[in-house]
C-alpha cells in the first residue's frame, strides 16, 4: 500500500510553510513554541488535521446518481473463521453485538435490537489506501447511539472494534481489528452499518455490521464486527498500535 498523496501533499504544504518561517525569520524559528510546533511534524498527520478541520466536519456526502455501480470489496471478503461461518449460515440470527469495557451497562444487541435503535443514512466515497475510491450508500447505527446507551466510563479513551476474520484465514491467525478515538467516535457520520446501497450489508463488505468512520481512509473501517470495546489504552491489544494495519507499520490516524 502507497503512502496516499493527499498526505503527501498536506506534509509538503506544511513542511513548506516551515521551511518558509524558517526561511524568513531565525528569531521566530527560535521561539520555543515554534520549535514545538515543528517538533509536533512527527505526529503531523493526526495533528494537522485537527488544527486545520473542524472536529466536527462532515466528510462529504454525495447523490443517488453519484453511487458507484460497483463498488469494490477489499481485505477480507469470505471470512472463513469457524464461528463466523456458524452464525452466517444461520443468517446472523444468532449475531450479537457485544459493547463493553470501560461503560457502566455493557450490551449485546442483536441485528434486530440494532435496527430498533434509530439509524443514519449517507452517502460517501470510501477512499483506500491503494489509491482507489468508490462511492457507497450506508444506513446503520450511530456508535455515538450505542455508546450514550452503554454509558462510557470518564476513563474511556478509545473505542476498539474486533472483528471475525484473520486475514490469512487461519482459525489461530490474527484477527482483524481497529480502533478510534472519541471525537470519531461520536462523530455524526460515524456508524455501524448493517445496509450497503439499500440491500442488507453483504458478506464481502462485512456483514452483518461494519464501521464507517467518514473522515478516515478504508482500513480504519472494520468490517465482521463481533464486539465493540471501550478502553483507556490499546497498548495491550494485538502488537500495541491500535489495529491490524497500524501494527504492521500503517498510521493509527488516517486522516483524508
Ligand atoms: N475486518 C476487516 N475490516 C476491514 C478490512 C479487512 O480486511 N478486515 N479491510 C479494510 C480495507 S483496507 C478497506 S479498503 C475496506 C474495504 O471495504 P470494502 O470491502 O467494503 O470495500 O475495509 C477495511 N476493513
Ligand atoms: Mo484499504
């Protein structure tokens, strides 16, 4: 997967800017709080994007007529873990969402206890890593639904999603995971989603629920969710990184 060039091209913007207050005054280069702001280039994506977007935008949302005809599926498309098939070819009658964690009241919901609680509807274009995009419908939960329901704990930090599937399809194999934090997590676009262009959600684009998290690229998406957890750090899940791809090197905060 290639470094995606919106990336490239804020870095570059801000670097430059950089390089011209550099450039252009010594002595404001030397200002300790200019040190610390080019020293805070480390974690630029993450915290370049709360300066310059709002926390609260919307990514942007698009027409009927704009839906892709095809939308592609990526990742993990038939999960081949023994209790996903079980419960997928029981038609996910005995799916339960499990939320729990750092919350007063944990809940495990079923589709249609997710159904019954009231849903979002957007339009958006998913944008991966690998440099393409598709423009998808998607109905489901608000997490931030969920969440006020469950009560998170003033300790709760981040909302990790697990998933069903290994990638390299081993029963034993590491399973799927991603996390969030809580301005995404509450965040109005930010949904469970069990509807893919008005048709339950299908298997290769993680049925029976996955995560749309708008403002972020696909791999924080998880899809095959099986429980939602809120934790105050993730330093002791998988390999400490906060999701299967950001502890094989990828950014935890992937902004777009
Ligand atoms: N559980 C799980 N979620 C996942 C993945 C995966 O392999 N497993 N792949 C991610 C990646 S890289 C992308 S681009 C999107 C793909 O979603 P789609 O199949 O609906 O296009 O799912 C993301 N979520
Ligand atoms: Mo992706």
């Amino acid at each position: 997967m290639r470094e995606p060039s919106r990336r490239r091209w804020l870095g570059g913007a801000l670097a430059a800017a950089g390089a011209g207050l550099l450039a252009a005054c010594d002595r404001v280069a030397a200002n300790p709080v200019v040190q610390q702001t080019l020293r805070m280039a480390h974690g630029l994506t993450y915290r370049a994007q709360r300066l310059i977007v709002p926390r609260e935008a919307l990514a942007p949302e698009y027409t009927e007529a704009e839906i892709s005809p095809d939308f592609r599926a990526n990742g993990s498309i038939n999960p081949m873990a023994a209790d996903y098939v079980a419960l997928r070819q029981g038609g996910f009658a005995d799916y339960r969402l499990v939320v729990d964690g750092l919350v007063e009241r944990p809940l495990s919901l079923s589709l249609a206890d997710l159904r019954a609680r009231p849903s979002r509807t957007q339009i958006t274009k998913h944008d991966c890593v690998e440099g393409w995009t598709s423009i998808g419908k998607w109905k489901g939960a608000p997490l931030s639904v969920l969440l006020e329901e469950a009560g998170l704990r003033p300790e709760a930090r981040y909302i990790v999603f697990y998933c069903f599937d290994a990638l390299d399809q081993r029963e034993d194999g590491d399973r799927y995971y991603e996390s969030i934090d809580l301005v995404d997590a509450y965040h109005p676009q930010t949904i469970l989603a069990y509807e893919m262009n008005d048709h339950i959600l299908p298997v290769p684009h993680g049925a029976p629920l996955r995560l749309r998290v708008e403002r972020q690229i696909g791999y924080k998406h998880a899809k095959y969710i099986r429980r939602i957890e809120a934790v105050d750090s993730f330093a002791h899940i998988g390999r400490g990184e906060g999701g299967y791809w950001p502890d094989r090197g990828y950014q935890w905060y992937a902004g777009i």
